[in-house]
C-alpha cells in the first residue's frame, strides 16, 4: 500500500515508521526532522527498535497515495485539509484526539475520510528519532459508525506492518469516549503540572471524574450511548494504566506550545445544550494561559 504520513512528528514518525515495515510510506513534516530522514532514515526506538527508510519531504509529493494518516495536532487540522486536496487518493484516516478532525477534513476532500482513535505512546526525540513509549491500538472505522471496504483495508494494512488494531462498526460511541477520557486527564493534569498517576488518589481526580461525565451528557444529547459510569471509570482505568505519563497537553504546557484545548474541552463547551461548569473552566483557564504566551 502507498500511504502518505501528514504530521511526521510524534505519532505520525511512529506510525509511520512501524508502517514503513510492510508499505511504501511517505513522511509529511517539517525540517529537520524530515531532512534527517531523507539522509539518515529514521530510528524508533523504546517497545520496538527498528531503523527504516521511508520517503520524506516537507510537502505532499505529486504522486498517488492509497492512504494518507493524517497526524497534525487538531489546530493544524484546515492547513492539512488544504495542503492534501491536490493529492490524488483514495482514502484519509485521522489519528488525531479532540472532536471535528474528521468532518473538516470531509469537508475539504473528495475521498472517504475515517475515523481512528489511537492508544500508542509517542514522542519525537530529535532529528529522525521517535521513541515509542506505549503500546496501544489503532481502532478506526467510518466517522458515522458502520462497516465500510476502505477500513477493511485499512485495517488489513496496519495488521501486516504489525500495528494493533481493531476496524470498528461504532466510531461514534469510541470518539466520544476517547474525548470523555482526554477531557477529563489532559486538562486537569495540564493545569496541575502532574503525571496521570496523580488523578487516582489525589484531588485532582474528582474533576477530572466531573469533565468526563459532562462530556458523556453532551454525546447522549446526539445520542450517542455513553454512560456517566464508562465515562468516570475510563478516566480512572486509563489515568491509572499511563500514571507515569505526562499526558500530550501537559508535554505541550511544559515546552510552551499551543495545547488542544479547543478540539476537547472547547468541543464539549461548543455542542452542549446544557451548562457543562467544569470543561467551560478548563477550556477558560488553558485558553488563558495560551493567550498569556501568544499562542492565540
Ligand atoms: N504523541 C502521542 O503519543 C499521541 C498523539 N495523539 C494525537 O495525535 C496528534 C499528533 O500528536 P503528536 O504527534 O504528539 O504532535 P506533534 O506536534 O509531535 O506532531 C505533529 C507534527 O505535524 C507537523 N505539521 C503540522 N502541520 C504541518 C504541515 N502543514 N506540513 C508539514 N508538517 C506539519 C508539525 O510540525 C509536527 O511535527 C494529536 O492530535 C495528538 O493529540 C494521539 C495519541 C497519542
Ligand atoms: C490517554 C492520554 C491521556 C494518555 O496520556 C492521552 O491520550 C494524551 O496524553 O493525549
């Protein structure tokens, strides 16, 4: 499969580096990551070691690619849609977390666009080196739930480069519940300055327990089927299972970068029909503090 990588930073590098074991990849990203590919090829390293040699460049190639993974963080998400509506494709999948990723990139593009959710860890080192610091699993599948060809190949592909994963019939339920989860971790332990760990035991916890279970009301308005139990216990059962993680938007506070506040906490504040006080704070406090750097 030829497979075009759009992000080649932290998750895209990975992926794209355990995909370019089995496919014909190309890295999208930026220098000098993507010129040290193009030189030395790329290192992952951590739960797997593997030295691969995909193409990269810092715009998308006039070639034709059977998919591209799209890996920007969300506040990239248009920029992206623009730069692959001249690609000749045949299917997007987004791997990105927040809300909207998928339906603005619909929006911008000709070809099927699915939905994943991804539990793999990830975090570029330097220059053509990404440490692997998670196993997880890609779960992906038609944006509005259902079966469709191109996820069945897609799946296909990410199997025989060694990529777990899991072709779903009910994507929406699944993004709502990724977005409970990281509604719930990545604000509280953005703002707190602290590991996952922290928000089992210590204080933390109960707010981050309340954003997830506002979150799991606003999907049961659009009828998406997500309790007030799944909701709080998969923030639990995840903040326990990565405690040693500096969750992705504390790893952007920490180096002073724009977080993804508006494509989580900022989605839930956007759809809900009814007051959600604890994500309009944290979306209120992190946009703050983003503003407070010029980062917005
Ligand atoms: N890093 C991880 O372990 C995980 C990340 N995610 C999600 O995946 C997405 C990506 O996250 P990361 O890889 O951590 O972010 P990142 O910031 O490391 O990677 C995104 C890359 O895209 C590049 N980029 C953006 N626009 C571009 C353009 N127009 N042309 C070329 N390159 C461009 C950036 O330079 C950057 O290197 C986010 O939505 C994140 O929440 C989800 C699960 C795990
Ligand atoms: C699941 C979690 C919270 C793991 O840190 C994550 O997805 C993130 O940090 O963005």
């Amino acid at each position: 499969m030829r497979i075009l990588v759009f992000g080649a930073g932290s998750l895209g590098s990975l992926l794209g580096g355990l995909l370019a074991r089995a496919h014909d990849v190309t890295l999208v990203g930026r220098d000098p990551h993507a010129e040290r590919v193009r030189e030395d090829g790329l290192r992952v390293e951590g739960e797997v070691s593997a030295h691969v040699e995909p193409a990269a460049a810092t715009a998308v190639p006039a070639e034709r690619f059977d998919l591209a993974v799209v890996t920007v963080k969300a506040f990239d998400t248009d920029a992206a849609a623009a730069a692959l509506a001249s690609v000749d494709l045949d299917g997007v999948l987004s791997l990105q977390n927040g809300l909207g990723n998928e339906e603005r990139l619909a929006d911008a593009l000709a070809c099927p666009v699915l939905a994943g959710t991804c539990t793999y860890g990830a975090r570029l080192r330097g220059p053509g080196r990404v440490d692997y610091t998670g196993i997880g699993e890609v779960v992906l599948g038609p944006p509005g739930g259902g079966t469709s060809s191109l996820a069945d190949r897609v799946g296909t592909a990410f199997d025989a480069a060694g990529i777990e994963t899991t072709v779903a019939t009910d994507m929406p339920r699944r993004r709502w519940e990724k977005l409970a989860v990281n509604a719930g971790i990545n604000a509280v332990t953005a703002l707190a300055r602290v590991e996952n760990g922290a928000l089992s035991e210590g204080p933390a916890g109960d707010t981050a327990r309340r954003a997830a279970v506002e979150t799991a009301a606003v999907a049961r308005e659009r009828g998406i089927d997500l309790s007030d139990e799944t909701a709080a216990d998969e923030v639990e059962r995840v903040a326990d299972a990565t405690a040693a993680n500096r969750s992705s938007m504390l790893q952007d506070v920490d180096a002073g970068d724009r977080t993804e506040v508006d494509a989580i906490n900022g989605a839930v504040v956007e759809r809900a029909e009814e007051p959600v006080p604890v994500n309009e704070t944290l979306t209120a406090l992190l946009r703050a503090w983003e503003r407070e750097r010029g980062l917005r």
